[in-house]
C-alpha cells in the first residue's frame, strides 16, 4: 500500500453572486471537464468519484443525484457523496487510494447561494430545540465569536479590516473570485462586523483530481504532495465554547504534522475576518507565511466548494512551483465547529 | 502492503417503529450507538471517529444534523464524516467507515446511520414541489410499480410472486424483535386480499414508514482479538453509480447492481454466490424486488429469479435465506435501512441473530440501493477473517 | 440566449420534534417560568441542558434550577432583525451565563442600542406573555441591576410534562431550472416537445437536463420529438395522491415518444384504465393553459411490437 497522494490538477468556475442562468449540472460540467483535460483522464480513467454538496443549500432532496449527470457516469463508476464541504470528499478519496483499491480520484464540490437566503438556510444547521427556532444567522453567530476576540485583546476593528483589505487586493490576481480590489468596509452589518467583513455570496464549483505514487508524477509536472490530513469536531453549543480558539483546527493540524516543519503558505477558510484571527492563533502562524494569496474566502465562498477550493488553491501553488510546503484549512459549521487540515508538499527543486 | 481486514465487533439498532415520541434525534440515534458500544465492550474513549449517514435532511429538517449530533456521538475532538448517497446510504456510510480502517488511519471506527421520519412525512420530503416540473402522479410506488411490470413481462413470472416475498419477509420480522412490523395475524391470504394501490404493487407488499438507528463499530486486526464475542469479517465491499435517468438504462437489473456485486465477489474470492453465498440481507422495498435483485446479484439466470422464490428457496429455512430480519418489506427508516442490511448480515455471520439465525451462516452478503435504482452498496461478510 | 424561467419556491413544513426528559424538563420549565440545567458528572452545571455532556459524552439527565439573572458572555448588536428572530426591532444577540450555570444560552437582549451593550453586563430573563413550552418563551433577555435572583430548587419533576414541541420552518428560494429545461418548458408552451441530442452518443434526451448522463458533455441540438409515442411500461393508480385531483383508478405510464431515447412519465386518459398495454400507441391531449399535456390518449394505431421499444423499458 502507497501512502503517497497527490493533488494532481484543479480547476474552478468564476464565482459569481448568482448562475441563474445555469443549472447546477450546467454549472458544474465545464469544471470537470477543465479538470480531467489537465490530467489527460477521461471518467472511465477514474477510480474513484467523490462530491460535496448540500440539498438545503439547492432547496430539493437528492440534488445531488442531477450533478452526478455531468460525469457520465456509464459504465457505471465507483462513486460516494458526502452532504459536507468538498474537502471532507477528498478526505473520502484519499482514504479510498489508501487502500489500494483506486490510483485516482476525481472530487468536486458545488454549492448555488443564489436561489436562496444563505443566512436563513445555515440556520436550519443549527440545535433545533433551542437554537433554530431563534434563526440566529450566520453573520450575527460570527459576531459573537468577533467579540468575543475583541473583549479578550486579540483584535480589533482595524485589524479586521487590514485582514479584509489585504484579501481583496491579493484576489486581484485571482480571475476566478467573486469581490476583488478596492472594496468599501461598510457598514455594520451585525457589529461589530461590517459588510467587508463578510465573504460574499454567491455561485461556484471546483473539482480536483488525487492520484498515488507514480500515477501522480505521470499526471503533473510538480504533484502536492498530501504529507498529512486530519480533520476534527467540536462541541455544537456556542455557550459551551471558547469562541476565541479553534482546539479542532489545532489537533487536526498536529495530526496532520503542521507543526513538524514552517509552511511557506496558508489557504484558510475563514469566511469572516475574525476567524481569521482564530485560525492563525490555533495554527501558529506568523508573518513570514503568505496567508490566503488566493483572497480565501472572503474573496469566493461558494458554499460546500469554498473548502475544497482552499485544497485546490494550496496545491495550485505547488504545482507552478510559487510554494514548497503549504496549509490547506477547511471548516464547517457555526464558528469554526469543525476544521479540516492538510499538509501539502512538492518535490525538492 | 495489503489492506487492513475489517472487522464488525458491535452491533446495536433501537426498536424500530412509526414515531418514536420518546427520544429527541440525539436520543434515537445514541440509542442505536450505546448498543453497538455494548456489544464490542467499549466505551465512547475507545473510538477513533464517527461516520454518519442519512437519507435527504429535508426528513428531519435539520441541515447537516451531524454537527448537532457531535455531542451525541462521543465525536467532540474527533474526526466525523457524513454521507448522502440517497437510499443506499446506510450502506455506503458503513463502507466509508470501513475504508478508514481497511486504509490503517484508524484503528476503531463508530459508524451510524438513521432517519427519523415522524418529525416531517416522507412523502413531503421525498416530493418537494419543484416550479415547472410535472407533480410526480403516482406517489412512492408508482415511480417502482412500472419496472415491476417490466419484469413481469420480460420473467414472466406469475403474478402471485410479489405476495410470497411479502408473507415471508413479514413472518420473519416476528422473529426479529427490532423489526417495525410484527403482524402475528398474517397469512398469505391476507396480503393477497390486502389493496392493491399501484397495480400490480399491492398494499401489503410495501415498505412502511418508520423511524430507527442502527450503528456498528468496526476496527482493525487487533481489535478483532481483543473483541468479546465472535466478529464478523469483512471480505468484499464495494459502491456502484450510474445516472438517474438515461438512454439505454435497464430499470430492471441496473447494471450498476452487476459491477458492484461482481466487484464484491472479486474482492472476496466467490466464484458461484449461489453455492458460496449462504444467506442475503437485501434491500427489499416493494416485494417483486426480490426476485429482481436475486437475478442482479447473480443468484439466478436472468428470468430465474422469481422461481427461487416460488420454490421457497429465501424463505428462513430455505436453500438461500432472504431477508431473514423481515427485511425492508417490514422496517423501513430510510437512511439507515441499508445499514440494517449490512448489520443484518454481520449479525449472522457472527451467531447472534437470535430467533432469526441461520444455521452454520459463514458467508452472507448485505445490500443497498437508492435513486433511481442507480446507487448500490454491499458487503460480503464472513465468519473467518479473509485469507 | 433567451432568459431562463425562474419561479418562487417556498420549502416549508411545520416540523414535529419529539424532545426527550432533558429537553423536556427545560422547556416544560420554561413554560411554568423556571430555568433548568444540567449537572454533569464533575459538578459543571449546563444551560440550556443537553442531553449529553459534550467532554466526556455521558449521559446526564441531574436537572438543577438555576437564576433567571446572569452575565453576558458576548454580544452581537442586529440592527435588521430578519424573519422568525425573537424581536422585531434591532436588539443585540447575547451569550447569556445565568447565575449558577457554567455554560452560556444564546438569545436575544432588548437594549436601546449598541452603546448600552457590554461584555460582562448584567440581564434578566424577560417572560413571554403566553408561556407554552419552547425556547420562545424567554421572549429575551432585557438590562438588570438587581442582585442575582435567587433560584427555589426546582426538582425539575413536573405533571404535565410536554413530550415534544411544534417548528415551523419556512426558506424561501427562486427556482431556475437552468438553460436546457427552460427551453424544454418554452417549447412545450407552443405544444411542441423539444429535446436535445448528445453530440457523442447522439441519443435524444427528453427533458433535456443539460447534460447527457452518460458521455457527460453538453448537450444543444435540439430535436423535436413525438408528439405520437408508445407506452412501454405501466402502473394502475388506485389511492388517490395528495394534491391531486385525478379521479381513480387511472394508469400512469412510461412513454417513449417517437424519436426520444427515453421514456418520460405520463397519465394515460380515453380508454378504460383496464384496456391500457403495453405497446399502445398513444397522443398527448392538452387542456386550455396548461403546461403539461393532460394525459395521453390512444391514437388508434395498431400496438408497437415488443421488441420496438424493449430498449427502452
């Protein structure tokens, strides 16, 4: 058994507020097609198939059964689904190569924000005895946890807005996002966070392929190297948490060996500025890491792909050599409940 | 290096029934875990990590419910996964779990698989309006009751099939104290007299609504040994897709089922599942499919499978037991009915399946499906660890 | 390209939660006025209570009364309180500590405005008029000075215990089916059915859903199929479906319209529901405004041979 893995190829849609225009197979295809063109693949090439996507998000049961449609899935494949972010698929995929059974994988996430009020619909994720029927939505539960750093001295509303700018420039080099440049920090939206501290929302996909061993150094010039992977829950109450600390970020990182070696670049996904802050304190990062050169997600957070689009990110810079060892983060749920960590690497050059 | 064997070492499910008013989902679903713990002899400091699986979330109307079940689950600290895969996800959660064994990341794994039906309706759940698109005319059983027909052209196969399944299957579940049905009453003159809704389906040879957990805890070699009652071996498992709805695509016996049973039989040695195979958990909704998965699994020539059942070879004390748990036919809490399979299977291949045991069961194949009849997920279990 | 259709979709079901004793306690609690936490096993005292301790996983279930005064933990101010949220005039969001609780219960807190917020301030309870059980009848939490309430040692035990609550959930979406359907939608409004062939396997696809299934590309060329097609596969409908108002028994069947590469669904009308087979050929009937065809009907033509349209059952 091989316990070498690879991100081998990534692609993404441009994310857009709304793709009306499209269904979500419509949407999806081109990427899957960007994505196995990079690699030469064709569907039948393909060991393994994973996908995240949420039907609350699309508002109909079994969604995601229409987006398999764009795979062409015939003869029939090897195929699993996950009702998380698209990072949790690939951590599907990469235990399916561990084993030997696959040598590839394609993953893909997509999630379409428009056809609905994102911040109504993340409520129904929340305890429904107690919590849910309050709707507290997802911007007034981030400005909890943004107090609360900002009682405890970690931030502030200046320092939030630097991490909202410097995001917004970064993504200028990024054709695909959403919100890029010069963008206003606004008003409050829920204080003490302002509309520039809040992703965007809108449409979007990304697909990935994973390859083992010799079968990925066949497939890209420079694989990403998956060192290490891990990912962790925490309790689901907001009351029972320290919201100044992510301990799940921080243990999937340890086990992930982040902390084994400085990584030259971090891809977080923190939709909201503030976690952010949380993020860098529970991963240990200083000022020498280039964090979220891509503009993260408060450049493009199309829900369910905007982790899996952090997987692909990271790796994208191995593979045109600007990074050498890099942090992948994913997360779920309301203010950082669960996080996903990889641990990506090229070859010496 | 090959991959780590897989062992099932606890098994729990609740009493399934139509609503359990008693229990919140949390309660439901650590109902079915506590047991699993029980059987393997563990505490909740011995799992590695949790992998939950459930039918559309619209059910409960709770989104991503495992963030909320964390707490539940023992999970907090924890990696923990969620799976969709529609009606064979009960299946396919207990694979993914599998996988992280079978791949060394984890040594002892909790898997889960539920739905609690009574907090919402299926039928609302399952028929969301959509704008432009026709209403579905016919409900549940209309979308299966014309493939069925199909294969009774294509078989056949006398029209009195579909009520045997559905006499057997309901006998069984009285030996089967989890099982939601328990009918002491019936006969096979009563499902034969019972309502015909979407003919040639008739009432008594449906699914019914239900609500249920069930949970397993597989783990690796050394768990195995240190397990206190007999495991259940996992030799072969493997998922199958192919599209909804396309050109070409045989309702009747996918072809996804085909490769994802001949996968299965590759990975676990079996040359003739008939001989090989001694008993099926299969995923059994409306009657006549049991006929129609025996010829997709492999058990008989194709236009065969029906007389299998006619001639009371799946009956309990048959040649080739079907459905021994009373099967789908008699509980059904959607997410988690292909997990029961799955457990099902595992049960009898370690001895414990109680009133409904098969005698001397040393290999026997669990089996999943959803869609559009386009999603599949099995296992080969068996009471000897694979060579 | 045309514009795509779009419709409002309201998902919405009135959910019935079953809660369990925890649960219970605390909200039959609520609905008598009193708070109620759980003690776990090392002595920390939970609200709102769960079910289970979220550090070691056990079950708790040692209800304990706690004050109805305590500290805000941290603050949100909502200055556009949204649909379903407790008050509907800009409040803050609060992570409440009650007095004798060690965890923090989120709700919201009726305050004149942000500056009259502070971690670390004080807050009551403030009572719904009508208390029935539900997380709502703490309609807030409102400013308090006084010293902290001091609570009567509820057992948690009550009578008339509720055993489950009622939640509505509305989400309001607007609905696009995207390009192919919608040009699928558009024709059928002249009465035409249109699909789309696949460029690589060439099959027909009605309705087109943007892609072809199998080979996994695009799919454009349109190509108008039937409107005569054969009924390849059949049910007899007995019990009548919700929100429906077709009189039983009628058959729904499979068709295949001429030139289609498969089936689409349909009810069959005109001929008695126990003379419908397979292999009947039949024409869709269309009633004033409708989208769909109503049903389809016989067209009189001899039965489609068997081995016609096998392919595609």
């Amino acid at each position: 058994m091989t316990c070498d893995i690879a991100l081998v190829a990534f692609a993404q849609t441009d994310h857009r507020r709304t793709s009306e225009d499209l269904s979500e197979v419509e949407m999806l295809m081109p990427v899957l097609h960007d994505v196995l063109a990079q690699t030469g693949l064709k569907t039948a090439d393909v060991g393994f198939t994973c996908s995240g996507s949420s039907d609350y998000l699309a508002g109909r049961a079994f969604s995601f059964t229409l987006a398999l449609d764009g795979v062409g899935a015939w003869p029939p494949i090897s195929e699993s689904h996950v009702e998380m972010d698209g990072a949790w698929a690939l951590y599907e995929a990469w235990t399916k190569l561990l084993t030997g059974e696959a040598d590839t994988a394609l993953v893909y996430a997509y999630g379409k924000s428009s056809p609905g009020s994102v911040r109504d619909v993340l409520t129904r994720q929340l305890d429904p005895y107690y919590v849910a029927p309050l709707w507290p939505d997802s911007v007034a539960l981030a400005a909890l946890q943004a107090q609360a750093l900002i009682d405890a001295g970690d931030t502030d509303e200046p320092a939030l807005a630097a991490v909202a700018s410097r995001s917004r420039t970064d993504a200028t080099s990024n054709s695909h996002a959403q919100l890029r440049g010069s963008v206003p920090q606004g008003d409050y939206l829920v204080r003490p966070l302002r509309t520039g501290d809040c992703p965007p929302i809108g449409d979007g996909a990304a697909a990935v392929v994973l390859a083992a061993g010799e079968r990925a150094r066949e497939l890209c010039a420079r694989p990403a190297w998956i060192r290490g992977i891990d990912h962790r829950i925490e309790a689901h109450g907001l009351g029972v948490r320290d919201l100044t600390d992510s301990p799940s970020t921080r243990l999937a990182a340890e086990k992930a060996g982040a902390f084994e070696r400085p990584v030259d670049t971090a891809e977080l996904h923190a939709p909201f500025t503030s976690q952010e802050v949380v993020l860098r304190k529970a991963l240990r990062l200083d000022d020498s890491v280039r964090v979220n050169p891509s503009g993260g997600a408060l450049a493009a957070n199309p829900i369910m792909a905007a982790g899996l689009i952090r997987m692909g990110e990271a790796a994208a810079r191995i593979h045109r050599g600007d990074s050498d060892r890099a942090l992948a983060h994913a997360t779920s749920g309301p203010c950082l409940q669960q996080n996903l960590v990889a641990v990506l690497e090229g070859d010496p050059r | 290096m090959s991959k780590e064997p897989v062992a099932v070492v606890g098994i729990g499910q609740t009493k399934h029934v139509a609503a359990r008013r008693d229990v919140s989902i949390a309660g439901l679903v650590r109902e079915a875990a506590g047991r699993a713990l029980g059987d393997a002899e563990l505490t909740w400091a011995d799992i590695d990590a949790v992998v939950i699986g459930k039918a559309p979330d619209f059910f409960e109307g709770v989104m991503m419910p495992e963030l909320y079940l964390a707490d539940a689950l023992g999970a907090v600290g924890k990696p923990m996964l969620r799976v969709h895969t529609a009606g064979s996800v009960g299946g396919s959660t207990a694979l993914v779990a599998a996988n992280l064994v079978a791949a060394r990341v984890h040594g002892t794994v909790l898997t889960v698989a539920f739905e609690k039906q009574s907090e919402s309706n299926a039928m609302w759940g399952l028929s969301l309006p959509i704008p432009f698109q026709q209403p579905l005319l016919a409900g549940a059983g209309g979308f299966f009751a014309p493939h069925v027909r199909a294969y009774m052209r294509r078989t056949g196969a006398p029209d009195t099939v579909g009520s045997l399944v559905a006499y057997k299957d309901r006998r069984n579940a009285l030996k089967n104290p989890y099982a939601h049905l328990h009918e002491h009453d019936i006969t096979l003159e009563k499902v034969q007299a019972s309502p015909m809704l979407w003919d040639p389906i008739r009432y008594s040879e449906t699914c019914p609504s239900s609500d249920g957990a069930c949970a397993m805890v597989l783990t690796d070699r050394s768990g195995a040994a240190r397990a206190p009652r007999p495991p259940a071996w996992m030799l072969g498992g493997a998922m199958r897709s192919e599209p909804t709805l396309f050109a070409g695509k045989d309702a009747v016996s996918p072809q996804a089922g085909k490769d994802c049973a001949a996968d299965v039989y590759r990975q676990a040695g079996i040359a003739d599942p008939r001989r090989d195979i001694d008993a099926v958990e299969m995923y059994v909704p409306f009657s006549w499919y049991e006929p129609m998965w025996l010829e997709n699994l492999g058990f008989a020539a194709e236009g065969e499978g029906w007389k299998l059942t006619e001639s009371g070879v799946t009956e309990l004390d048959g040649d080739l037991p079907v459905n021994m748990s009373g099967g789908v036919l008699s509980t059904n809490p959607i997410g988690a009915s292909g997990m029961i399979r799955f457990a099902e299977a595992a049960l009898q291949v370690r001895g414990q399946a109680g009133e409904h045991q098969v005698e001397g069961a040393r290999r026997v194949l669990g089996h999943a499906y959803g869609g559009g009849s386009q999603f599949f997920s099995m296992w080969l279990v068996g009471s000897e660890p694979p060579d | 390209m045309p514009e795509v259709l779009k419709a409002p979709l309201a998902v919405e079901f009135p959910f019935t939660r079953s809660v369990g004793p925890v649960q219970s306690a605390f909200l039959t609690g609520l609905r008598e006025r009193v708070v109620l936490g759980v003690k776990t096993v090392d002595g920390r005292v939970l609200v709102p209570p769960v079910e289970y301790d979220p550090v070691t996983a056990e079950e708790i279930h040692d209800l304990v009364e706690v004050a109805p005064t305590g500290t805000v933990t941290t603050w949100a101010w909502n200055d556009e309180p949204r649909r379903g949220q407790p008050l509907d005039t800009p409040f803050a969001w609060v992570l409440v500590r009650l007095d004798g609780a060690d965890t923090a219960l989120l709700h919201a807190l009726d305050a004149p405005g942000p500056d009259a917020v502070h971690t670390g301030m004080r807050v009551r309870v403030r009572w719904a008029e009508a208390c029935e059980g539900a997380i709502t009848d703490i309609a807030c939490f409102e400013p308090y000075d006084g010293e902290p309430a001091q609570p009567a040692g509820h057992s948690g035990q009550f009578t008339d215990a509720i055993s489950g609550i009622v939640a509505p959930a509305r989400l309001d979406y607007t609905y696009s089916p995207g390009r192919a359907q919608t040009a699928y939608i558009r024709a059928l409004s002249e009465r035409r059915t249109v699909g789309e062939r696949c460029p690589s396997c060439r099959k027909v696809y009605v309705p087109p859903r943007g892609a072809c299934p199998t080979c996994g590309v695009a799919t454009s060329e349109q190509v108008e199929v039937g409107p005569r097609g054969t009924v390849t596969t059949y049910c007899i409908v007995n019990i009548k479906a919700k929100n429906l108002d077709i009189e039983v028994p009628y058959v729904y069947a499979h068709i295949a319209l001429d030139g289609a590469g498969l089936a689409l669904h349909g009810r069959i009308g005109g001929i008695p529901y126990d003379q419908v087979r397979m292999g009947l050929r039949v024409e869709p009937a269309w009633t004033e405004g409708a989208r769909y065809p109503d049903h389809y009907r016989p067209t009189g033509e001899p039965d489609a041979e068997y081995d016609t349209y096998k392919e595609l059952l």
